[in-house]
C-alpha cells in the first residue's frame, strides 16, 4: 500500500523529541557560532564565514522541517522551484548593484568639511 504525504511523520512524543531535538541543538550551536562570528576580528572574511553558517542553517531547516528528504517529487519540485526563484533574486540585486555609477560627491558631513549643512531660514 502506497503512503499518503504525512503518514511517515512521528506522531508520538519521543520520536518526535529524537527527530527535532538533534536538529534543534545543531541550528543553536550555530546561532552560538553566528553570535561568536560578530566579535570575532575577521576582518574581510566575517561575510562569507557568516552566509556560509546561514547557508547550513537553512540547509538544515530545508531538509529536517520542511522534509525535503522525503522522495515527494511535489515536495522536491517546490524547493527546486524556490532555489532557482531565490537564486534569480540574488542575481538581480547583483546586476543592480554593479550596473550602478560610482558615487562621485561626498554626502553631507563626509567631506572635508564635516559641519553639517546650515538650515535656511523661511
């Protein structure tokens, strides 16, 4: 007989306890670690050490909460579906960023002059 989505999920307190606990325990060692990482003189690599946690905490939420490991082909096909919408996202926010002309002019109180702009009067 063929299972229906769902019917493979614990339903019992301790085999829930056994399935969520472990995952639970690893997504807050690595807020610990998110936590460490933003004292942590790293200079130009904090960035990528911290999308590289966030990468591995969404990994975890993907496949443990949202039971991407199940062979669903539904189920799998909406997370492929939400990689290729996300990564389509980021590469928009990029092309903008990059296509942007360099700030030629000092915003107010950045220049040499730091006093801040004088207010006219009415």
């Amino acid at each position: 007989m063929r299972r229906g989505i769902g019917e493979e999920v614990p339903r019992t307190l301790p085999a829930i306890l056994r399935h969520v606990l472990p995952v639970w325990l690893a997504l807050l060692v690595l807020l610990g670690a998110s936590l460490a990482l933003a004292y942590a003189p790293l200079h130009g690599l904090n960035g990528a050490v911290s999308l590289g946690i966030a990468a591995v905490k969404a990994i975890l939420v993907a496949v443990f909460f949202m039971n991407l490991r199940r062979p669903d082909p539904l189920l799998r096909l909406a997370g492929a579906a939400s990689l290729i919408w996300m990564s389509f996202l980021f590469a928009l926010t990029f092309a903008d960023l990059t296509a942007r002309a360099p700030q030629t002019q000092p915003q107010a109180g950045q220049g040499r002059d730091s006093e801040p702009p004088m207010r006219q009067p009415f």
